[in-house]
C-alpha cells in the first residue's frame, strides 16, 4: 500500500480522510505542522503523498510546504493544499510554493478520494516513466560502450595491418597519439578549443589511423620521403598522395557498414583525408586553406609534421627537437595554422618529454 499523510489541525477532518482513503492507501494523520515535519524527518520510508492544510496554528501549511521544498530528501514528495480561504491569491501562492493540487473545503469524501487516486496514478506514471528513461539510458551507455570497443578493434585492426607493412608506420602512429594527447590537453586548458574531454580522447585515438591509406599503396612508393617528390613524375607523387582519400574511403564504407556515423568516424576521416592540407591552400587532396581545414586536420598536421621531422631525415639527417620546433616556426602561414603552431610552441617541453624507447 502507498502511504498517504494527511495534515489538519481538524480532528472531523483527519477522520474522515482516513476513513475514505484507508481501504487503498496507508494513511497516516497528523494533527500540526510541527508534527508533520517531525514525523517526516524520521521516518524510514516517506509518503508518496502529503494533504496538508494551510490554516493550521503556529507552523501553517506554506511554512511546512517551504521547509519540505529545502529538504533533499523532502523536496519531490507531491503536496495537495487543502483550506477553507476562497480565493485566487491563497490558491495561487500554493502553487508558486510548489503544491500538486489544491482542494477548498469543505470537501466530500468522493472528490478527496478522486484527487488522492489522480494524483498516485501521476506518481506511478513518473515512476514507469523514470523507470524506463533509466533502462533507455542504461541501454544506449551499453551500446556506447560496445561501440567504443568496436571502434578500438578497428583501430588496433588497421594499425596492426600498417605495422605488418612497415614497423615505421605503427611506431609513427604511437608516437602520434601520444603527442595528441599532450598537445590536446593543452589547448583544451588554454581554452583554444571547444572539444569535451571525451572529444580530445576520440580525436587522439582516430589519429592513429591518419595514414590508412597507405595500406592501399606500392612499397616502393612508401619508401619515399616527402622531400624526395620532386625527383618522382607527376603521376608518381599523385599516387603517393592519393593515401589521403583512400584513407577517407576506407572508413566512408566502414561507417556504412556501421549503420551511421559517430564523432569517431567523422574524426577519422577528416584526419585521414586533409592532414596534408596547407594553410595558405598548397596542399591536397582538395587545397582546402586557411579554416577551411577541419580543426583536428590542422592539429594533426603540426604532430605528423613534428614527429616526420624528428624521425625522418631532412636534407641528410634527422632533425633534433629545437630543430624541428624552428622548422614548424618557419612553416607558420604556408603549410601551418600560425596560431597552432604558437600552442603547439608553448607546450614544447611537455613534447620533448615523452619517451619512445
């Protein structure tokens, strides 16, 4: 049985209610306001329902309802006002207090038992209702988490594939979310950025896979640095470059596949596809400039930029750290978001920090 406290200061009144509702609820009368508040503080198990009465001497009904409401553990128990006052202002300060209902007496056992009834059908509606959002929630975080773990296997699935073609390629794609990591969080606390923290992680974990396309590409073309280019025929370094929109249509079928597209996949395929963008619109596959480029696109291309410098060799050998930060300066406005390269700048000794051995 639900319990239903009923508040009146009138004897006749707490009788008769308790004689009308006791047959279905549990009813529990209480003669002052006081009483009320202190029956509410101790008990183990609380009414679904309060009637309380506003013309009570000493703590009237507006005085216990504002109590209630300042009370966490109080504050959601649904409250009927009855009283004898006849007019708006009372009936309307009730409500603004927070009251459910509103009865005026004198009331007939039939119309408190309709307006208790309605209001525990509301109460158990809200319940179900509660109920079931709560198993809708717990059912998508499920769905969530299996979509992350399906998300985890494709990454780790491609990253295995690119390692098995070259073991540059998967220590590079280590090197790249670890540097994302830090360069990430760093832009989340400078506030450059509006990704959640959840977002920063998606981002630096799709980041592994910003060169899926090579998966798609001759070994003797991977071979080939970037500053070899020029020694190639045309078709040659189109070949080459084409990794980037191979990578996008890589994971444009597995998001089909996928039944729909996540922040993870769209993170993906902006990173596989436009990380050789170039700010002033020299690079490809479409010359998209300045920001235009998705934002994660530009991130990565400073990592991918940093990490090639640091473990590529350039002009004969491989740059140093300092080296390499001087290079992403001077690449600033040409091939680089100026304004991310002086964050990826203001966090260099962070960089340089992470150890690979």
């Amino acid at each position: 049985m639900e319990k239903v406290m009923i508040v009146d200061d009138n004897m006749a009144n707490l009788i008769m209610a308790r004689k009308t509702l006791e047959d279905k609820y549990e009813v529990i009368p209480v003669s002052s306001g006081i009483s009320a508040l202190e029956c509410l503080n101790d008990m183990p198990e609380l009414p679904v329902l309060v009637l309380l009465d506003i013309d009570m001497p000493n703590v009237n009904g507006f005085q216990v309802i504002s109590e209630m409401k300042n009370k966490e553990r109080l504050v959601d128990i649904p409250i009927i006002f009855l009283t004898a006052q006849d007019d708006d202002i009372t009936e309307l300060e009730g409500y603004n207090l927070g009251a459910a209902d509103y009865i005026r007496k004198p009331y007939t056992a039939n119309l408190l038992r309709k307006r208790v009834d309605i209001q525990i059908q509301l109460i158990n509606q809200r319940k179900k209702l509660d109920e079931y959002n709560q198993n809708l929630q717990t059912s998508i975080q499920e769905k969530v988490k299996r979509l992350a773990e399906l998300q985890y296997s494709i990454v780790q699935m491609f990253v295995d594939v690119l390692g098995k073609r070259s073991h540059e390629f998967s220590e590079h794609a280590i090197r790249v979310e670890k540097y994302m990591n830090v360069y990430l969080t760093h832009l989340r606390h400078k506030e450059k950025v509006d990704f959640t923290a959840e977002n920063c992680a998606t981002i630096c974990f799709a980041s592994k896979i910003h060169d899926l396309g090579k998966i798609c590409i001759k070994d003797r073309f991977l071979r080939l640095k970037e500053d070899s280019y020029t020694k190639l025929k045309p078709f040659e370094v189109g070949t080459l470059q084409n990794h980037t929109t191979l990578g996008a249509e890589i994971i444009s079928e597995v998001t089909q596949l996928s039944s729909g597209s996540s922040n993870f996949m769209t993170y993906a395929l902006n990173m596989c596809k436009y990380h050789h963008e170039n700010w002033d619109g020299s690079g490809y596959p479409d010359k998209l400039n300045g920001e235009k480029i998705p934002l994660e696109a530009r991130i990565l291309a400073i990592v991918n930029m940093y990490d090639n410098l640091r473990h590529n060799e350039v002009d004969g050998k491989v740059l140093s750290h300092s080296e390499a930060i001087m290079k992403l300066k001077f690449l600033k406005f040409t091939m680089l978001d100026p304004e991310l390269v002086d964050e990826f700048v203001a966090c260099e000794r962070d960089i340089e920090k992470l150890n690979f051995d």
